[in-house]
C-alpha cells in the first residue's frame, strides 16, 4: 500500500487567502469578544 | 402552550418530512443514497456541517449557560477553525481521493482491515448510544416544559426523522437540514429581537449588558493556563483544536457531510463556512442567554426552571423548607431589581464613582439570589437524590413558552425541535452508512447487487432509528445524567484522531502500530480520566498523543508484514 494511497494530493493554492482571511477573521472575532466583556465591564 | 403554536410546530413536522421525501428520487443507488453522487454544492453542504453539529442540547444549553454563567463557553469553539484549515489541507484531500465512503475505510487503505473495523465498531459504539441521548435529552425538556407525555414527545422527535432519512437518504438529511438550519438562526434571531423589545422603559441594550457585565455574564476569554478549568482560551484552542479535529475528522456523522460535496474545493469550502461562522454564531446563542438573565432582572423568574423538581420538593416532607426559600427569594428578586436600576440609572449620569457604587450594590445583591437558588438547588437534590441537578437546560424554554407572544413561542419550539432532527438525521445516516459498509458489505456479504445493498441500506437505518429512539426512552430515565454520557462520546475522538495522525503523518506507522496505538490510546483516556480531574477538552489531547506514540513504538518493535510503503 502507498503512503498515503495514491500519494499526497496537490496543494490547493486557491485555498490560500480562504485560509488567511479565517485567520484574520478569527482574531478579528476573538479581539471583538475580548474587547466586548471589557467595555461593558466583566 | 397556544392552540396557534402547536399548530405552528405541527406544521412544521409535516413540511420537513415532505420536503425530505421529496428527495427520495436521488436515493436509487448506494452512492446516491449515502453520498448524494458525490454532487452537493459547498453551501448546502456547509449548512449541514453546521445543522449537525448544532443539536437540540446545544441550543437550549448554550442558552442556558449564558443566563447561568455568562459568555465563556464561548472559549470551547476557539480550536474550530484551525482544526477547519487543518482538515481542509490534510484528511478531505485525502478522503476524497480515496473515494471513500466512511472515514474508517481510508484506515483499510493506509493500514489494515482491523483498524477499520475496530476504528468503525467505536464510533458505531459511541453514537450509537449518544444519538439516543440526542433524542432523550431536548425530549425530557420538551415534555415538562408543554406538559406533554415523554414518550409521545420522543417518538416526535425520532419518528419523522427516521422516516425522511430512511427514504430519503443523505439528500433528504442534506436539504431538511438546510431549511432547519435556517428556522433555527430565524428563531434565535427572533428570540434576541423579542428580548431586547421586552427590556424595560428607560433600561436600553447598553445599559442591560452592562448590569450583566457587572454579574459576570460578559466575560469572553480567561487567559488562565489550568488544565482543571474547563473552559479557557488554552483548553479552546488546544483542546478544543483537538476535539475538533477528531470530531470533523474522523466521526462518520460529519465526515458523511462533506464526503456529499461536488468537489475537493467544494468540501472545502463547506468546512470553511464554519470556520467563518460558527465562533460570531455562538456568541450570538450565548448572548440570547445573557439578554434572558438581563430580562429576568426586570421581570420575576421563577426560583428554579424546573417544574417537575420543584412540585417533587413542594410535595414533600421539606415543603415548608422550600417554601420559606421562595419567599426569601421574591425579596432577594425585589432589592436586585432596585439595585439594577439604580445601576442603570448611575450609568446614565456618567458620573464614574455613582457607577462603580451602584454597580458593586447590585453585586451585592445578585450574590443573594445566586446564594438562595443554589440553596433550592440543593434542597431538590437532596429531596430527589439526583445528586447532579441542574435547571440550566431549563431557562430558555421556559421563558420562550412564558414570556413570549403567540406565534413565535411555536417557531422557537419549531426551531428547537429542527436543531434536534438535523442532528439525529445526520446520525442515523452515519451509522447505517458505517453499518453497511464497514461491516455488512466488508464482512458478512461482500458480493451481493447495488439494489440489495441499497435495500439492506434503507432497512439499517430505520433499525438505528427504532434503536435510539428505544434508548432515549431508557435514556430519558437517567435525569441529569444524560449530561454525562452526552460528553461520554468525547472521550473516543481523541484516540480517533490519533489513529488518522499515524495515517497521514508518518511513512512509519504500520498496521500493528496503528492497531495497538488506537487499544493504547483509549487505555490511557480512560486511566487519565478516572485518576483525575483534567478538563475533558483536555482528554482528546491525551488520547491523540497516547495513540501516537504507542503506535510509533508498535510499529518500530513490529513493523508490518506487508508493504506500508
């Protein structure tokens, strides 16, 4: 048996920016949260 | 609950199992009946992820928490999109190119037959059993909260939606669920929109999360490293990276998901939806639970969210106890409110010391009624023996069905029951899909014709939905104990995980060491678990570790018979 079978898939460059921008996103949301419980004063 | 509403929710029932039979048409074939011919596009399919992974207990209590302890659990989701991007570059390529119809079937490529069936004899194990607690748990809510018979409200849960997955198959399980998913963020939203119209004169959107903030409601991220804690920023991105990568990775149920998309890219871009959404749409369900503890400032709650428990204790021998509770806890509601007034109004005026005051009397004040609920808490604990009570999962439909107007009392029953079904659905495909197979076409009848297969398909599933519906029945008996076994299922991905780690991640993994790496690793959740107190998040690192070096170690000592490379 092939490891994995039938080889690595090819890199999926159009993926690349989605990928970033959950990133980004991700930040964006987690420094909203963070930024939200301290304004109104958790 | 009115006439209109259940006609609502009626209504509704009849329209899912319509539309799901509708699909019956794409279901003539196994692959079309499992996998839809592999031809769903990246949103219907992104919705489905979502719809799966959003079950009925989530969404009652997540709202739930966010009344009783405010936004953290929000912290548990912080590991999903890394785990999206994670999976998206590693398991969906490879899933794809192996043309697999179950997770487990990619182990017999890389290793061999025994890890596959023992890796799908697990999951079949696992949720097999937790889709009865999926159906159980929103059914016991559902059932005291209308007042409705436990058993009728179980087969209403269980029987549409064996009927449209039975027939329909996964192109059934696929659009219902897109359509439920719609009703269910229609009827938060609605939710959110009605509490925030139902807050009082002069007390703003502003000024009810900041009283909340002053009670601990808001708070988001605890930066704390303490592997006893459940919720933090380190056990949601490490663990919960963990328990996500396990659970999209390598349970059948989302798998199956994203197995359905057109394409490589397609199920990609399904996982991605998640990745984007899932966090803000978590907050906003934790945040609906946080407007219902601001409303309940305003409004007088009752003292515990469960009727059955509290006529138990009012029928017992320690009424009067309960009853002197209540009466200290109407006067406790009365000064709370005063004291979240006055903090409204001090935040009003500006005047930074009025606020800090105003705002440490309120404290004050939530602290005794937070200190009398936990003292009825504990009197029905004692008085019904069921040691692990809680009314958390009570909150939300009891305000739903008490505070809300006709009409959308019915779509937000209606969506409780779409998070339920959608959830249910994608099981029971899953675990006829993993039956078949894995077990049925691999071991027991290997040669037999697509139609009988399909046949065979079609009968499997309607089994698992008599089985689960049958266990939530037993199920439904367990009280708070259901919140305990509803966890039980995470203590497998790990250890899954572990096994898909050694797949993909090593040339030198051998069929043995994966093998023993998975007996291994599920040796160790269990030790740790039992000898001590660690977060569960935390369990899903141990069992992927554990599997990954046992396996190593395996496969070093015994390298396979065969060709691994």
């Amino acid at each position: 048996m092939t490891f994995p079978p039938d080889g690595f898939p090819e890199p999926g460059p159009s993926m690349t920016p989605t990928y970033v921008a959950v990133l980004v996103v991700e930040a964006v949301v987690l420094l909203a949260l963070w930024g939200f419980s301290q304004y109104f004063g958790a | 609950m009115h006439i209109i509403d259940w006609l609502i929710v009626g209504a509704y029932l009849v329209w899912i199992v319509y539309d799901g039979l509708r699909r019956t048409t794409g279901a003539s074939a196994v692959e079309g009946y499992f996998l839809a011919n592999r031809s769903l596009p990246w949103w219907a399919v992104g919705l489905t992820v979502m719809a799966t992974q959003m079950s009925a207990i989530t969404l009652v209590g997540t709202t739930g928490q966010g009344y009783a302890d405010g936004m953290r659990f929000v912290q548990f989701y912080f590991g999903l999109p890394l785990a999206m991007i994670i999976l998206s570059l590693t398991l969906v390529p490879f899933f794809y190119r192996a043309k697999v119809y179950t997770a487990y079937e990619y182990l017999e490529h890389r290793f061999d037959v025994r890890t596959r069936t023992l890796a799908s004899l697990l999951f079949l194990l696992s949720r097999g059993l937790q889709a009865g607690v999926i159906i159980a748990a929103p059914a016991v809510i559902l059932s005291i909260v209308l007042g409705f018979d436990l058993t009728l409200t179980i087969v209403g849960i269980g029987l549409p939606t064996t009927i449209y997955t039975m027939f329909g198959g996964v192109q059934a399980v696929t659009w219902t669920d897109v359509k439920q998913m719609v009703v269910i963020v229609v009827g938060v939203s609605a939710a959110v929109v009605s509490l925030v119209l139902g807050l009082p004169d002069g007390v703003g959107v502003g000024d009810a999360l900041s009283v909340a903030g002053a009670a601990g409601r808001l708070g988001t991220i605890d930066f704390r490293f303490d592997l006893n804690e459940t919720y933090t920023f380190w056990s949601g991105l490490i663990g919960g990276l963990f328990l996500m990568l396990g659970y999209f990775g390598c349970d059948q149920s989302q798998v199956q998901r994203y197995l359905t998309a057109k394409s490589v890219d397609a199920g990609r871009h399904s996982l991605m939806m998640s990745a984007f959404v899932k966090i803000p749409l978590q907050a906003l369900i934790l945040l609906t639970g946080v407007l219902v503890f601001a409303f309940y400032l305003f409004q007088t709650p009752p003292m515990l969210f469960n009727p059955v428990h509290e006529s138990e204790v009012r029928a017992s021998a320690r009424a009067a106890e309960y009853t002197a509770l209540d009466a200290e806890f109407q006067a406790a509601l009365e000064a709370r409110e005063v004291a979240a007034r006055d903090a409204v109004a001090a935040r009003s005026i500006g005047d930074a010391t009025a606020v800090a005051s105003a705002r440490a009397a309120f404290v004050e004040r939530q602290q005794g009624v937070t200190a009398i609920r936990e003292q009825a808490t504990s009197l029905v604990r004692e008085v019904t023996g069921d040691t692990l009570y809680t009314d958390v999962n009570y909150v939300f439909p009891t305000f739903v069905t008490t505070q809300l107007p006709v009409g959308l009392v019915g779509l937000i029953i209606a969506a409780i029951f779409a998070a339920a079904m959608s959830s249910i659905a994608a099981e029971l495909n899953s675990l006829s899909t993993a039956t078949v197979i894995d077990v049925y076409r691999r071991h027991l009848r290997t040669d037999a014709t697509d139609r009988h297969y399909l046949r065979v398909s079609k009968m499997v599933t309607g089994f698992w939905g008599v089985f689960t519906s049958i266990v939530a029945v037993y199920a439904a008996n367990l009280g708070s104990l259901i919140e305990v076994v509803n966890r039980f299922g995470s203590f497998f991905y790990g250890s899954l995980l572990g096994v898909f780690i050694l797949a993909v991640g090593t040339r030198r993994a051998t069929a043995p060491g994966a093998l023993w790496g998975l007996v291994g690793g599920m040796a160790a959740v269990i030790y740790v678990a039992a000898t001590s107190s660690i977060s569960y998040l935390w369990l899903n690192v141990v069992g992927a570790l554990a599997v990954f070096v046992v396996g190593m170690v395996v496969s070093f000592i015994w390298p396979s018979t065969t060709a691994d490379l």
